[in-house]
C-alpha cells in the first residue's frame, strides 16, 4: 500500500458517559482508552498519526506526550513485549515496529461539530505539517478499545485488492441501537453493495431494523478524503458534520465503497456509556490474562487477577486469587504474589516473594526480596536483594539494603539503610518535624535493636548497635552502643504485698518508708534491688470506686 497515514478522532465529551472525564481519557485495564487507538494506528502507519483533540484537549495531549516519551525510553525490553489485546507477529502491512513509530500531531477541534469536521481539522493540521495527503488514510474513532490489528490489517487488504475509494468495517449486532446503519442496495445476490451509511437518530422504521453497523473504522484514499470533507452537509437530525457521509459521496461519485464485516462482533464495540465502559473493560482484561498465560504465567484463579494493559510479567510468575498489578508495573520470573496484594507502578526482580495482603506504589523490589504479609511500600521504597520486609512495616522514600531485615511493625521513610542491617521490631524513623522532612542514614551492619525511634536528620555508623528502647537524636559514629533508657527500678516483693494488701490487709507505713531504699542500675542486665527493699503501699482505690478489684494478672 501507498504511504499510510492515520487520522484519531477524539474530541468529543461523550455526553452519555455523564462524567467530568473527557470520554477517551477513562481508562481502559489501566489506560487511557485514546492510546488503544494510537498504539493500533503506530504499529500500521508511516507517515504519522494526526489526533484530533478539543475536550479536555491539554489532557490529552499530555497522554499523548506521556506516551510518546515512554516509548522513546523503552525500545527493549519493554518494548519488545507482547501487546495488550494486539496479535502478535508483523504482516506485510507493518511498516512501522512500535520502536520506530512515527510522530503524533495533534489537531485542535474546538467546537465539537461532527466526527467529519473533525477530520477537517486534522486536515488542516496535516496539510501545515506535511504539505500533502498520504496517499491512504486509517481512520479510526477513539473510542474503539477492542478493535484488533490483525482486523485492521485485513480491512487494508480488502481495500487495497478491491481498489477502494473508502473501504468501511462493519459489525453484525442483535441489537444494533445507536450505532450507524449501513444500508446496502437492494440487488439480489451477494455481495450487495454498500449505499451509505445513517446514524441511528436518522433512520427510517426500515432502515433501523438494519442488523449490520458500523464500526467507525475508516480506510479511504487520501485525495478522495481531503476533497469530500469539502461536501459535507450538517443535514441531519444531529446537525453535525457526518464523516459516515463520505461513503454516500464516494458512491455518488461512482468510486468503490467495500465493507468488510469484523468477525467477532465484540471488537466493533464503540465505548458510549458506562455499561459499555465495564465492557470494554471485562474483555480487555480476559485478553490480557490469557496472554500472560500463554507467556508462561500461572493464575490461580485467572478471573479475579487483574492486570493492567502496560504491566509485564516474567515466565513461571505465580499469582494468586485477587492479585492487583497497576500501571506500569513489571514483575520478573520466578516470583510468587499472595493473595489481595496490589502492585502500582512497581518493578520488581526475579524469584521475589510477596505475601498476602502488601499494598506496593513506585517501588523497586530486587531479586529475592520478600515482603509481606501485610506491608506497605509507599512512593520511593527501594527493597535490595535478599532483603526482608515483615508484617506491619511501612515504607517510604527509604532504601532497604542488600540482606537487610525489617520484619516487624515499623515507620522507614526517608530512610538509606545499609547492607546486611536488623531493623528490630518498633523501629520509627521520626522523619517529620511538623514542617521538613529529615533523613535518616543506617550503615551497613547496624542493628537496631527493638523499640527505637531514629529522630532524623541522624546518621547510625557502620556496624554500630542501638540498644532496645533507644531514642537517638545524635549521629553515632561507626562500631559503636547507642543507649539511651530511663533507669529501671525493680522493688522485690512489691507485688505479692499489693496483692496481700487488696485481699484485706492494712497498709504498712514502714514499709512504705523502706519501700522508697532502691538500688537501681543502668540499662540491660544488673538491676538487682536488695533483699530489704520493701514494696511501696498501693495507693488508695479510686473515689469512683470503692469496690476492691482482684489484682490484674501479671504480663502477658
Ligand atoms: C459514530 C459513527 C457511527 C458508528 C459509531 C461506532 C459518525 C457520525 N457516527 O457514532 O456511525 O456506528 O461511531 O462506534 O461518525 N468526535 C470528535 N469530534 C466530534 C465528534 C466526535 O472528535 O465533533 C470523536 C469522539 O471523541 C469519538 C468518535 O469521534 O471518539 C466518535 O464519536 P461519537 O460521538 O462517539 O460517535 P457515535 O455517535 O458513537
Ligand atoms: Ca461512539
């Protein structure tokens, strides 16, 4: 086929979505819906794409250059992977890998007055960038999500062997209510020729009975397309500018008009409403797992896993029931997700472990890592290899070094810890004075014992030890025991005479005197009273309360 171009409609606001959104901006599995229609147009064209743009224009640009930039970065692998809902494997109509794809114009449609005024304005844009028509032009409308490669490439080929001015993909539906018409003559035999196509508010009683729809997926000989924008009347009930009115143009000026019906009618599924948004949405996201099977992928239980269109998964992966992976989202071989676990935006190694119930955003996760149950790792956490990550710890902006542990109940943010550290059980990095975050720096080697709070900006050297119940405030240099603990009293007897005392004894004064003699130690370990330390008396039961309560049991 001669030079290829590619026309993307997208400005309109989808009123029947009744939402705030610009209609081609809800996602779809993940993404925004426009780029299931951009990704198709690139892998087919070569002289560009033109999408033409007007509600909530600037946002979707934005997608549009987001899309761009990502993939100049990802040429490999990423690049390289399968494709959402996309056959794979290139025919003779890919002129263009996704690496190599062509630019993408944006044409600004600022009134929304049909889908052929729209592609008057891309029009325009093409003719101030480029000069000329291609020679052919896909056209395709945005809001198309399902639509195939492999049936746009046979739409190509039919246009191309038929010698087509417009060549139109049509679907047969049981209820076709709200799509166009196509209406086709009356001659006998088959096939009958296409006449024109009417949009659903146009029909006649006979016409809407029309089974066969369409699609809104346009091949059409550049030079015809540039000229019969020209003659387009907003006659109709809508009072826009019909690009489906092309086909009855080209028939009235005797060039060949083919039709080619889609095979498999949930592809020509136009998304209008919210119940066709939860369509789109179930199908997509069954391709997406049947791929990932079919890549080497074990889902336990494929129906409740689910994957967004732009998220990777490397061979003998295991997913278990309710595993969420979100946006780009890219999980080597080898790794096993638990249950009700949510990926978001996150890479991660190979033959890593992520048990049930982890919430996981803009992280990196090394080979072998292991995180879970029950943790979360906010924007910036950094998981080296074979660290550890236990229950109840949450992360943020902190970097977890090789072999390193923290595996229970602590607050790590803005965080660097070092290889080979022990976050014992507790551990609050305090990161946050109410107005500036600080941060805290553990070298390799260090362990932090139970029970510490790190006040940040602070720096914990090599190989150090923090004793358990620590609040360190000041840097501590390398190898060295940082304590800080009130010191411990430990009255012998104390308890056995409180409780003899609830049971109905009096208080003893001169116990209470002797009680006060106590010998006291620093930190760990020697804290002995004297045989003659006495308990001191209990103090009087609460005035609220004057029934005597059993003594409460001692630790747990
Ligand atoms: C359109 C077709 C209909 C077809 C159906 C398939 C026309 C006139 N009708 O109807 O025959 O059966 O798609 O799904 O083409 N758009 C613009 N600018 C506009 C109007 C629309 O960019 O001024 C864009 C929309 O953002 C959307 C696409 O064109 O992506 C289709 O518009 P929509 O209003 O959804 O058309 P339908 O009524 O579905
Ligand atoms: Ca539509």
């Amino acid at each position: 086929m001669n030079s290829l171009g590619a026309i993307i409609m997208a400005a309109g606001l989808g009123k029947r979505m009744r939402s705030k959104l610009g209609k081609v901006l809800h996602p779809v599995a993940g993404r925004p819906m426009v780029l299931y229609a951009v990704e198709l147009a690139e892998r087919l064209t070569d002289e560009g794409i033109a999408v033409v743009i007007g509600h909530q224009g600037d946002q979707v640009k934005a997608v549009l250059d987001t899309y761009a930039a990502g993939r100049q970065r990802s040429k490999s692998p990423r690049g390289s992977r399968p494709m959402a809902g996309r056959e794979q494997g290139m025919t003779a109509h890919v002129k263009n890998p996704v690496s190599k794809a062509p630019s993408i114009l944006t044409a600004e449609q600022t009134q929304q007055l049909g889908t052929g005024h729209a592609v008057m304005q891309a029009r325009s844009a093409i003719l101030r960038a480029r000069g000329r028509a291609a020679g052919t032009y896909l056209i395709l409308n945005g809001d198309t999500p399902l639509l195939t490669e492999a049936t746009v490439q046979q739409l190509l080929s039919v246009h191309e062997e038929e010698k087509a001015a417009v060549t139109i993909l049509t679907a047969m539906l049981d209820d076709p209510a709200g799509y166009g018409r196509v209406i086709r003559a009356h001659t006998a035999g088959e096939p009958r020729q296409v006449l024109k196509i009417v949009e659903d508010r146009d029909t006649t009683v006979s016409e809407a009975a029309v089974q066969e729809i369409n699609v809104g997926t346009y091949v059409v000989n550049g030079a015809f397309l540039f000229q019969a924008l020209d003659h387009l009347q907003p006659k109709n009930v809508q009072q826009e500018y019909y690009l489906t009115d092309i086909v009855k143009l080209a028939v009235e000026q005797g060039l060949g008009v083919s039709a080619m019906v889609v095979t498999d009618a949930d592809e020509g599924l136009g998304v209008n409403s919210r119940r066709q948004l939860a369509m789109a949405e179930r199908v997509i996201r069954e391709r997406i797992r049947a791929r990932w099977m079919e890549a080497g992928v074990t889902l336990h239980d494929p129906a409740t896993v689910w994957i967004d269109a732009d998220a990777h998964i490397g061979q003998d992966t295991v997913l278990y029931p309710h595993v969420t992976l979100e946006g780009d989202t890219s999980l080597g071989q080898d790794c096993v997700i638990r249950s009700h676990t949510r990926l978001a935006n996150s890479t991660v190694g190979n033959g890593v472990v992520i048990l049930d119930s982890c919430v996981i955003t803009d992280s990196h996760l090394e080979d072998r890592a292991s995180i879970g149950p029950f943790a979360h790792l906010r924007p910036g956490s950094v998981i080296r290899r074979n660290a550890k990550v236990g229950n109840f710890v949450e992360m943020k902006k902190a970097e977890l070094g090789e072999g390193a542990k923290a595996n229970h109940l602590s607050y790590l943010g803005d965080a660097r810890i070092g290889k080979d550290v022990n976050i014992g059980a507790g551990t609050i990095t305090c990161n946050y004075d109410g107005y500036h975050k600080f941060e805290t720096v553990i070298e390799d080697e260090v362990f932090i014992g139970s029970d510490t709070q790190l006040v940040a900006p602070v720096k914990v050297g090599r190989g150090s030890i923090i004793a358990a119940g620590t609040t360190i405030t000041q840097d501590v240099p390398p190898n060295s025991l940082a304590i800080s603990r009130t010191v411990q009293a430990n009255r012998v007897g104390w308890a056995s005479k409180r409780r003899a005392w609830l049971a109905g004894g009096e208080p003893d004064e001169r116990q209470e005197a002797s009680s006060q003699r106590q010998v006291v130690s620093e930190g760990k370990g020697n804290a002995q009273t004297k045989a003659s330390a006495q308990p001191r008396a209990p103090r009087p039961a609460p005035l609220a309360s004057k029934i005597k309560r059993p003594p409460k049991a001692g630790g747990k």
